[in-house]
C-alpha cells in the first residue's frame, strides 16, 4: 500500500480526540512518573497561522513527546492572547474597507465573503482566527495539547487572575506612577508596545543635544533654532544649516521661549511634556538665506535650502559639520555647484562658495579635513552613492573611539571623543544645549499611525529595583538557558530595562484594579500566565466573585498565607504545586530583552526559588523562500495548505530538521518536496519489511551485529540531542545518518537471510521510537503494526550494551576503505577487475604499530621501543617508514580504539568480506598476507601493505 499521509494521519488525529490522548492529570507520586511543564507563547490571533507559527509549536511538541516516551507525565497547555490594540486596529481597517487588511485576510488567509462580517468586533475577530486557523492548524500538524486548559486573556477569571498580581506587585511597591518616556501611538492617542509596531520593533530611544543656535524668526523677532545632533562635541564645526523649503515650520512658544521648529517637531515637544503653543505657521523657504548664530563660537551661519531634510526628524533645522561629516561635505559641494539657483531666496551665491570645512578635531588615518579624505578614498561624488553610508558610519567610529579635540576646545583640548562628549554637553547644558528624545528608525503602530516618544504619567513596573533585579539574576544563573549564549542577553537586558510602563488608555485585557480608567498592557500581562494553565480547567467552577486576592493568596502561598483558606483556592494550589516548575519554555530570540526577561522577573518575585523556570529554548526566524515572511505583504505558507500537499510528518520533519530550533531556517518547497519523498520511500520500505516474514534473532551474523551496534549509537545521539532540544542533531542520527548505515547494510549483507530479517525488523522498530516526536503518524502507524502498538506508547529506546560492538564496527570501517580504496584503484588504472588481490601486511609491521600503542604517537619514541628487537633492528629504514605511518594513522583514534584495531584479524576480516567484495566488483577475490609463502603477487605490489591499508592488485 502506498503511502497516503492524509488518510493515515485523519485517523491518529481522531483516535487522539476521542481517547484525550494528550489529557494530562497529576498522577500519585508512587506510580513514578515525573510531572515535566513545557510551554510555548500563547498566539496573538490578529491574524492567521502561518508555517514560521508552525514551527514555533512543533519544536515544543517534539519535545514533550520525547519526554513522555520518557515516562513522564507531560503537560503541554495552549491559550490565547487577545490583550491590546492590535486585534482593535485590525477591526477598524476592516471596517474602513482599507485594501491592504482586506488583501490579508482574503487573498493570505483565504477568509470568505460571507464571513467577514464576523471579523467586524475585536472578539469575534479574534474568535475567527483561534477556531479557524490557530486550533485547526495546531490540531492538523498532530501537536499534544491538553485542549482542556485553553482560555483567552480576556477571560474574566483570568482577569482576576492578573488582578491579583498587579495588587501584590503594588503592596510590594514593584509598581509606581511617574513621568516616563513612552511609545505613543498619535493614531490611537495612547502608548503602544513592540508588540503592537508593525515597523521599527527594534527602534530604540535617542537621547538627541539640542544646540540652541539664534536667529531672527521670519515674522517676529529673535528665536531659537534648535538642532538636533548626536555629537554635540562637533558644534565648532558647524558652518551652516539646512532646513527643507517645502515643508511647514512654525514660530512656537516652548516652555515659553520662542522657538523656530518644524510643525512636526512641535508636535512632538507637546508630546514630551513641554508646554507648547503655535504662534505662527510658514514655509521653510522663509526661513532660507536668514542667519543664526552659533552658541558656542559666537559666529553666524547661513541657513541654506535641503531637500533632503526631513521635517519629520528631530526639530527639522539640521546643522552641518562637512569637515567631520561626509554626508554634509557631499551635500555642501552639491550646493555650491547649484549656488547661482540660490539667488531665488535672496542669497549671495558667492557667499556659499566661501563655506569651508573647519576642522575641530584630528584622527589617525585621515588628513586635515577627515570627511574630505573619507569621500575621495572611496571616490564617491554624490550624495545617491550607496558608499556615503558606509564612509559615513567608519569616520563617526574612528572619530568616537580615537578622534582627539583641537586647542579651540579649551579644557578639553587634547582629550579622546569617547571620553569627552558627555563631559562637554553637560557643560553647555542648559545655555547653549538642550534635549530631546526622538527613535532611532521609523515606527508605524500596527494601526498604521505614526509612533512618537512621548512623556506620560503613567504606572510602571520598577524593574530597576535592585532586591528584584538581584532575585532575576539568580534565577538567570540558575536556568538552563539554550543555547547558552543566550545567558548574557538575560544579564545584559535586566541591566538596561529600568522601568516598564505596564498601562495603556484603552485596548483589550484586565483594567488596572485601582486605576480601572487603565488597561494592563500584553507584555504585562503575560509573565505568570503559565501558572494558570495548571488551574484554568477547574478554576471555570469557582464563582468569579470569589476569585479575589486571599482566593490566589491562598492557591499558590498556601492556608498560612491568609485567615480563612478557601478549600477550592487549596485543591487547586495542589494542582499547581504537582505541575510546577516550567521545565522549558520555547520562544523566540526576540523576546529575550522583554516578555522572557519579564517572565523571568516575575517568576523570582512570585514564587520560591523551586518553582523558579528550570529552562528556555529560544528560537530563530523562518525565512521563505530565502525572504522574511511577511503577512502584510502575503508572503506566506499557511499550514493547511502545507499539510494539504504533503502531510502533516513532511512539514513537521522538514519544521525540525532544517535547522536547530535557535537558528533561522528557509521554507523552500523544492525542499519539503523532497522530505515528503524521503518519508514516502521510508514508508514504503518499512511495509516491505512488515509484510515480510519475522526472521531470526539467533541466525544474526557479525554484519547484523555491526548494524545493530551502529543502532545504539543512533539512540546515544538522539537522546543526548534531545535532552539539549537539538532537534535537527536527533532526526539527522535518526533518519539520514541512520539510513547511511543502512545502505552500507544492504550492499553488504544478504537480506534474505532470517537473521538479516531480524535486523531490519528491529531496527525499524527502534526507528520508529526515535522518529515518534517528529513524525507521530507515520511512526505510530507502523509500529502499531509492526508491534501491536503505537510508537509513543512504548519507551524512548534505551542504549543496549549487549549489542554495542566497537570491535566489529571498526572492523567493517576497514571493509568500507577498502571498497573505496579498491574504486580508487580501479578509476586510476581504468580497470575492470576479473580479480581483485588484497594483501594484508606482515606480522612485523603490526609490531610496530604496537609500539604505538605502548609508547604514545611518538616517531622517536616508536624507534626506540622497536629498535630494542634484532629483528626489526635489522629492517633499519624499512621499519622507520612504518613507525611514521603508524604515528599519523593513530591520531585519528583514541587509545581504546587502537587497542581495538590491533587485536583484529585484519587477514579474516578480508576473507569474511571476500563473497561480498566479489558481488561487489563481480570479480574473483583472493586475499593473502603480504609474508605468505604461496603468495600470488605478479606486479610486486604485496610489500605496499601497511596494517589497515592493504595493498591491492587488479587484474
């Protein structure tokens, strides 16, 4: 019967859903089985289930059902995070009829007409992607959920779940109310997290200097122009500005100095807590040919026109450093071709010719003026060319780390960069400098509006506090982190974090339980929601009135944690106490510097140190094709349509073998294609094998027996590989590597034997153990009727010492040479052999290997143990030669292997092999010793034997 994945894995799916296969309940402690947690973060369902979601959810599944087949009682949970604005945003674009969220959902993610009218509140939204895609995709690719423990983070007892915790954190004094620089979403008018971005998720705040230079605003007096700068240092080389003419500017009244800034830039000073009111609006062609001076030189500067200036961008009035700055020096000398258009705006085009660089520092490597010799080194002429970047970049890092300030700086002359800025704005601050916050890329909120910093009164987690950060240390140094260079990323973000805002204006999720005006936001609800898993199924029959703060106190600090214990808060604490710890927790590497290190911070404050996470397994991203996957832009595989090609195995064999789960991985279909047709042929084969008759244990020869040995190998390496979670490392041993071994077999052994029959049966028995957590339907299926039953119902095989034969698997390693060997032979000499002539080496060379053996990999060493025989004394550069040989051939063994070489008949392994070696090269076989007396040697070559490489004839 050929193989039919659909068919086959319909079955397993449905046996699983009536038997609740994947129900997992505490068991009494007598009956053995450890309790192992595995979770994975809860789906956001904005949007579909594509085949990167897939292998989130598979690696953790592979896991848990290694570790069932390990005895363990596994529980492998699933819920649904519908907290904030993402799920909101998407409604409304729906709503508005925007084409682009129509082409996801209709042309990505195959919603019909008829239901998108479903899709037009948040829950029902929500509610369409969970049933439709999220559960159906899950469901399809065989993952073992306990489905019994779903819920969504809209639950109302789940809210109070969360309640209890933002009550603790507050008692504790873990959370506070104060200004704090925020994403601020200006669509939605409210602050806004990296989850809810759709560009700039790993944009970061920059703290900009803004250099007060003064000038004459176009229709009322004197203002500041501020400009915006990363290297304040530079200030002295400024010799102009650029503001774009066709964007607004406008006159402003900030902190009740007047400034001249973009209209944009007001915006954005409103929004960090200055008081900002707009007097006057115009052009910034009316600001062109104006002059502003410079605070710290005294010296005027003429402000020229760029279209390049983005308004958007700081304060929109840009200062120019082209001495330091090699984007500036192109665009000057741009300028200055272009200077006669300049009249238009009043200005002196020779004015503009007679701007010169000042240099204000010097750097080793560059000459007088470094953004001249910076531009010409690279023979860039224009601003367009894509090297600008690249020289820009090289010259800010060289000048940072080793450029050294000129005498004009006064108390700081002849001082590193690096080691001055900061000095040297905190001199000027307040006089000549400011600040502001701005992001150091585009942000665009999954709304579509423009995200900005903004300052805001608002509730934070205190993650600086330093009794905190201490405990999530601890519990960083304690955790099995893998891979474990992620360990540093943990140290490093709890070092930077400070403090989190946890509150949002409005969205889906709990309501801050003493400020109910606010919503907690996704990251922060989030971090403990692990524990609920443990109660969710029972916790549906308490009362939600009753879930109050002694209710939680209660469950998870136990009756002495309050005065009157509820019973239920009690039973279920049991619950959570046979569950807990979380053994591993799979996720991706992004969310290290915020949800993993949250989780972690909350775990440490919450619990006691044993219920702290034991392990976290981070993942890598999916690319397809060779690109990002991309919802927005279609750019996805959705499962089901996977799993409708080529199966549900294929795609979770393919998901688990491309890469470890930490590394990025590619979808490419060409090579799903041939995981689907490698499956096929393993199927097919093994019903062969079934169907077949059962063979003989005690018929098994030494092929069988190197075969099976090689077996145990295969389990020694899948299981340490598993244990680490390297599940590319497990299936390569359990099925490639593993199918080497059985193609040598097959050419080497006759399979009609009844102890070869025993073999393979035992072996694909074996196999289909190992492949039960990658491929469950196909291994199930077989095994069940190979054996009676399911592979993930038996044990994860265990190594067998009795069939462990290093002896014979290096003897058949010499077998293998020498094939190969004899092919080599047979190109070169372009021979095709009616007889093949092996000669094993004489006795005397195996003594010098020896010696090896007794005195280390030492030539000199070597000689002077054989040299102690007459015998062998008298070979003289004959057995030098050999020594030699014997040195490099043993560095490729350990000493018990060559232990295992030299007692070796290697003239009988040869004849063993000899039928074999005859079918092989369908030629007659003689093996001799090279000392033989009878030796048939008619080209001289017997001598060319050295032990474990004999010397061939062809003939």
């Amino acid at each position: 019967m050929d193989y039919d994945p659909q068919e086959i894995e319909e079955r397993w799916r449905q046996r699983w859903r009536e038997s609740g296969r994947y129900e997992a309940d505490p068991v009494p402690e007598e009956e053995g089985e450890d309790a192992t947690f595995v979770t994975v973060p809860y789906p956001y369902p904005s949007g579909g289930m594509h085949i990167g979601h897939a292998r989130t959810y598979t690696v953790p599944d592979a896991y848990a059902r290694y570790r069932r087949q390990q005895g363990d009682n596994v529980l492998f949970p699933m819920a649904w995070h519908v907290t904030g604005t993402p799920i909101i945003g998407a409604v409304e674009r729906l709503k508005k009829g925007e084409e682009e969220q129509l082409s996801v959902l209709q042309d990505t993610y195959n919603v019909p007409d008829e239901d998108l009218s479903d899709l037009e509140t948040p829950m029902g939204f929500a509610e369409y992607f969970i049933e439709e895609h999220y559960k159906k995709g899950m469901q399809s690719l065989g993952l073992s959920v306990d489905w019994r423990r779903e819920f969504t983070t809209n639950d109302e007892r789940y809210s109070q779940f969360i309640s209890w915790q933002y009550q603790t954190l507050k008692e504790r004094g873990l959370v506070e109310k104060g200004l704090h620089p925020v994403n601020y979403c200006t669509e939605e008018e409210q602050p806004v997290t990296t989850h809810d971005l759709l560009e700039g998720e790993d944009a970061e705040f920059q703290e900009y200097t803004l250099v007060r230079f003064r000038g004459d605003s176009p229709d009322d007096g004197e203002a500041v122009f501020p400009m915006a700068t990363l290297r304040p240092e530079t200030v002295r080389g400024v010799t102009n500005a650029y503001v774009n003419p066709e964007a607004t500017y406008v006159r402003a009244s900030v902190d009740g100095e007047t400034w001249v800034i973009s209209a944009d830039a007001a915006e954005k000073f409103d929004l960090q807590d200055r008081e900002v009111e707009i007097e006057a609006e115009f052009a910034g062609s009316d600001i062109v040919g104006t002059s502003v001076e410079n605070p710290i030189t005294g010296e005027d500067v003429l402000v020229l026109p760029a279209g390049f200036v983005d308004a958007d961008n700081a304060t929109g009035v840009v200062m120019s450093v082209p001495a330091h700055s090699p984007d500036d020096y192109v665009a000057l000398g741009e300028l200055k071709e272009r200077a006669d258009d300049l009249t238009e705006y009043g200005i002196d085009p020779d004015a503009v010719r007679a701007i010169e660089p000042i240099p204000i520092l010097s750097v080793e490597g560059y000459g007088e003026v470094p953004a001249r010799d910076a531009v010409d080194s690279r023979g860039i002429t224009s601003s367009d060319d894509p090297e600008l970047e690249e020289a820009t970049n090289d010259l800010y890092n060289a000048e940072f780390h080793s450029g050294v300030m000129n005498d004009e700086y006064g108390e700081f002359a002849g001082e590193v960069v690096e080691d001055v800025r900061e000095r040297f704005r905190e001199a000027h601050a307040g006089d000549a400098f400011d600040t502001m916050q701005e992001f150091s890329e585009e942000v665009v909120c999954r709304c579509g509006g423009d995200v900005e910093v903004a300052y805001q009164d608002t509730w934070f987690l205190r993650y600086n506090d330093e009794d905190w950060m201490a405990k999530t240390r601890k519990a960083i140094a304690n955790l099995d982190a893998i891979p474990e260079n992620t360990r540093g990323e943990y140290e490093h973000t709890v070092g930077w974090l400070n403090e989190w805002p946890c509150i949002r204006n409005y969205g889906l999720g709990t309501r801050l339980p003493w400020d109910t005006d606010f919503v907690i936001e996704p990251l922060s609800d989030s971090t403990l929601y692990m524990s609920y898993y443990t109660v969710a199924p029972h916790i549906q029959d308490v009362p939600v009135e009753d879930l109050d703060k002694e209710f939680f106190d209660a469950m998870f600090y136990g009756a002495e944690a309050v005065d009157d214990a509820d019973e239920r808060a009690l039973e279920l604490g049991e619950e959570w106490d046979y569950w807990y710890p979380v053994d591993y927790r799979f996720s991706g590497n992004d969310l290290i510097t915020n949800h993993l290190t949250f989780y972690l911070y909350h775990h440490a404050e919450f619990f006691p140190e044993p219920k702290w996470p034991q392990g976290i397994v981070v993942m890598g991203m999916g690319l397809l094709e060779g690109q990002k996957m991309s919802s927005s832009k279609g750019h996805v595989v959705l499962p089901g349509e996977a799993i409708s090609e080529f199966g549900a195995d294929t795609v979770r064999f393919f998901l688990l073998n491309a890469s470890e789960p930490w590394q990025d991985y590619d979808w490419r279909e060409d090579a799903v294609e041939s995981t689907h047709n490698q499956l096929r042929r393993f199927y097919n084969r093994s019903q062969e094998l079934i169907e077949g008759p059962a063979g003989d244990e005690e018929a098994t020869n030494d092929v069988d027996r190197w075969l099976l040995s090689k077996l145990q190998s295969t389990i020694e390496t899948a299981t340490e590989a598993m244990e680490g979670s390297e599940t590319r490392t497990a299936t390569q041993a359990a099925f490639y590597g593993f199918d080497e071994h059985l193609k040598w077999y097959r050419r080497r052994a006759d399979l009609d034997r009844p102890g070869a029959r025993w073999t393979l049966r035992h072996v694909l028995e074996t196999r289909l153990r190992l492949l039960a957590p990658f491929t469950p339907f196909l291994a199930n299926e077989l095994h069940e009727e190979l054996t009676g039953t399911a592979a993930e119902d038996a044990p994860w095989p265990e190594v067998d010492e009795g069939l462990q034969a290093p002896d014979l698997e290096l003897q058949e390693a010499r077998v293998q040479t020498l094939v190969d060997d004899i092919n080599e032979v047979a190109d070169v000499t372009d021979t095709d052999p009616e007889v093949v002539r092996i000669y094993a080496a004489a006795d005397w060379k195996r003594q010098v290997f020896d010696a090896v053996r007794e005195v280390g990999a030492d030539v000199g060493a070597v000689m002077s143990e054989v040299m102690s025989d007459p015998d062998l004394r008298e070979r003289g550069n004959e057995v030098n030669q050999i020594a030699q040989d014997a040195v490099e051939f043993a560095r490729d063994y350990d000493e018990e292997e060559l232990a295992d070489l030299l007692a070796m008949d290697e003239r009988a392994a040869y004849e063993n092999a000899a039928p074999f070696l005859g079918r092989e090269f369908g030629a007659e076989v003689e093996v001799y010793a090279e000392d033989d007396e009878d030796v048939v040697d008619p080209a001289d070559r017997a001598g060319n034997a050295i032990p474990f490489r004999p010397a061939i004839h062809l003939e």
